[in-house]
C-alpha cells in the first residue's frame, strides 16, 4: 500500500464512491463534507445518493472502521479535492467558478506536510491545479516537498463503483515527480491503465472529452428540430443513417444535463471564446433544444385547452438529467418542468428515483394518467419504457422527446 491514510475533501457523487472504493482496498479514509446531515448519514453507514452497489461499499466500509465522515478535514497522508465547479451565470460566456476548490485547498493546508498527496479530481478549467498550489503556498506549506496533481473521474452515473476500478485514468502532476507518486496511488485499485501526463495536459483532457460528448449531442438535437419540422422521426432516421460503417450518430433528448457535459465545454469557451467556435455553437444548440421543448409542449396545451375548454393539467414524467438516476444536476426536464411552472401552466412530476421534491407535487405514473391532460416524456427512466407502462401510456399519446417509444 503506497499511503496509510486519505483525506477525501467533498462527499458527493464523486467522492462518496471513491471514498468508499479506498476503504475496501484498505486504507483508512476521512470524507468531509459541510453538510452535517451528510455526514451523519454516513456515519450511520448510509447514502445520501442513489448509486447501484455504493450503499454496500459505504455499509462495509464504516463497519469495518475504515471510513468516518467528518464537517472538517483532518490529517492524513493523501488529500482528494473532490467538490462542486459550476460557473458564474450571468450576461455573455458563463465564467468557471473554482470557488470550492481554492476553499477546500485553503482548508487542508494547515495538514500538508512535505511527501504528502494532494489530488484534484474536480472537473476544472486549465491552471486550476497551479492556483492550488498558489494558495497552499501563501499559506505556508513548502509545495516543493509535496506531490500535486490533477487526476479527473471518468465514471458514468448508474455504474460508478465498477468505472472507478475499470476505467483508465489520466494522472497530471505539477512536476514528473508528482505524476508517477500520484499514478502510483491510483495504480493501488484502478485496474485501467493510469496515462501519465502534465497538469494542464489532464486539465484539458477532461473538457475535451466532455466537449465531444457535446457537439455530438449537439448534432443529434438539431437533426431532431429539423425533422420535426419535416414530418421526418428523427429516431427512425438515426437508426438508418448509423447502419453507415464510419457513422454513429448520438441520440437527441430534450436537451444536455448534468455537471460535466453541460458545464465543461464553457470552461473552454471562456479561457479561449475567439477560437472555440464549434464548442460554443454546440452548447447553445442544445441550450436551444430546451427551449424549443417547452415550446412544443406549450402548443399542445394550447391545442388540450381548445379542446377541453378548460386548463389542462401537464405531466412532466423525469426530471433526473439522464435516466435512471436521482441527479437533478444542470437537468434540462427540470428546467423545462419548473420554467412551466413558473410560467402559470399547472405541473405534475413523475421522477421514480426521488422520494420529494420542493416545487412540485411527485406523483406515480398510474396517478399521473388519472389526473394529467398533456404527458411529456422527458427523461427516458426504464420504468417509462417497460411494455406496461408503454401500453398505457400509448393510450394519451404523449410527447416523446427521449425516444421511450423508438429504439436506436
């Protein structure tokens, strides 16, 4: 075992799981994390997210005294930044904000001693890592005796506990030195290769692989705009058009959610607007599909409201940012239900992988056919496309804008 003890700053989706995966290989881990009723939740060997098998590795882990949770970090030998970077909204490009990571590097410091480990794996914009080492050094820590580095996630929610181990890694360090003694820790229970590299080098890898992810979704909304107009389904086409050899076109949603695709092209666009044309373009295309979503839904209630005489009740079924998982995070249907809300159209969700939510009243599926006028498939849940749901839902004719009744 290369270090005895890992202080893991940030207990979220990305955290908690690695935090846990550490433990069962026998280290001794710290999570930290700011909200109390988090770290009470694991301590009592519980989840506070939903995540196949991690309730099992937190539950062993804490049993076996090798995982505690904590409000405050403490020492350790390894330190894992692993918190939130959302950006600044407002007029023009969307601007990183790295505010949790210089906060959790400042929070650390007074622990860091020389041979210690101090990993990013926050998905962050270019010279993110620099300016941690910035500020451990204005707080008095000799980081020329430190290992830095930057080492992204690459997990899919949904199968986290099994990437973790399986998917390759990319490891940047701030000197060669700091690269091989972070890839060596990661070699201790990643079971994909560990791809050395520098720190801007990792940095950028991880936009870039969300930014492909982007303009190819991209691709797939507009051609899903275009058809509509064109009387064309868009679903029928794409399974066509991928039969090509050298083709593989994405599938179109009601938009692109989540903390990672949905946020990182910005990181690029913002450090370099003059050059990122297609990335830009391609975040505000998908943007677009949103809007025009809520577009589309707002004709049908128009056409439900004509018809009835009345006004029509509207079920959004998903508002998770992908299917199957309860992350609300950066999640176009969630977007597209709440700006219908606020816009005066009467809202109820169908989201089976959350228990509550404070805008609106969460109903079952069944419920929702009893009470709703216009169904809107946002999110392509497995509880929406088994062949009963399917054969009820067939009956009000809802708007499929994930596909739920077309296979790719």
């Amino acid at each position: 075992m290369y270090k005895k003890t890992v202080c893991v700053v940030g207990l979220g989706y990305i955290g908690l799981p690695t935090a846990a995966l550490l433990a069962s290989n026998g280290y001794n881990v710290v999570g930290v994390d700011l909200n109390a009723h988090v770290v009470e939740t694991i301590n009592q060997g519980r989840i506070h997210i939903v995540e196949p098998d991690l309730d099992a590795f937190v539950r062993s882990a804490v049993a076996a005294q090798r995982l505690k949770a904590c409000t405050t970090p403490q020492s350790g030998d390894v330190y894992m930044i692993c918190v939130p970077t959302p950006f600044h909204e407002g007029e023009g490009i969307p601007q990183p904000n790295i505010d949790y990571v210089l906060a959790a590097t400042r929070s650390i410091a007074g622990f860091v001693k020389a041979g210690d480990l101090v990993i990013l794996e926050s998905t962050s914009p270019v010279g993110t890592t620099q300016q941690m080492e910035t500020v451990l050094s204005d707080a008095g820590v000799d980081v020329s005796k430190i290992y830095m580095a930057y080492c992204p996630e690459r997990v899919l929610p949904g199968k986290i506990m099994t990437e973790l181990v399986e998917n390759d890694r990319v490891v940047g360090g701030m000197t060669s030195d700091a690269t091989k003694a972070v890839s060596d820790f990661y070699r201790t229970f990643v079971r994909g290769a560990v791809l050395e590299t520098n720190a801007p080098t990792a940095e950028m890898c991880k936009l870039t692989e969300n930014s492909f992810r982007d303009v190819n979704i991209a691709f797939a909304n507009e051609l899903s705009i275009i058809c509509a107009k064109e009387g064309i389904n868009v679903w029928n086409l794409i399974q066509l058009a991928n039969r090509h050899p050298r083709v593989n076109i994405l599938q179109p949603g009601a938009g692109v959610g989540g903390h990672c695709i949905a946020v990182d092209p910005w990181f690029i666009v913002a450090r370099d607007p003059e050059n990122a044309r297609l990335i830009r373009s391609a975040r505000e295309v998908n943007n677009h599909k949103t809007t025009w979503v809520i577009d589309q839904i707002k004709i049908a209630v128009a056409d439900a409201t004509a018809r009835t005489g009345r006004k029509p009740k509207i079920a959004c079924l998903g508002l998770a940012f992908k299917p199957d998982i309860d992350d609300l995070r950066e999640s176009p249907a969630l977007y597209i239900a709440e700006a219908l809300q606020s816009q005066d159209y009467d809202v109820i969700a169908v989201e089976p992988n959350i228990e509550t939510h404070e805008n609106f009243t969460l109903v079952s599926l069944e419920d929702s056919l009893k009470s709703a006028d216009v169904f809107v498939l946002l999110v392509k849940h497995r509880q929406f496309g088994e062949e009963s749901a399917k054969k009820l839902l067939k009956e009000v004719n809802p708007l499929d804008f994930c596909g739920v009744f077309n296979k790719i």
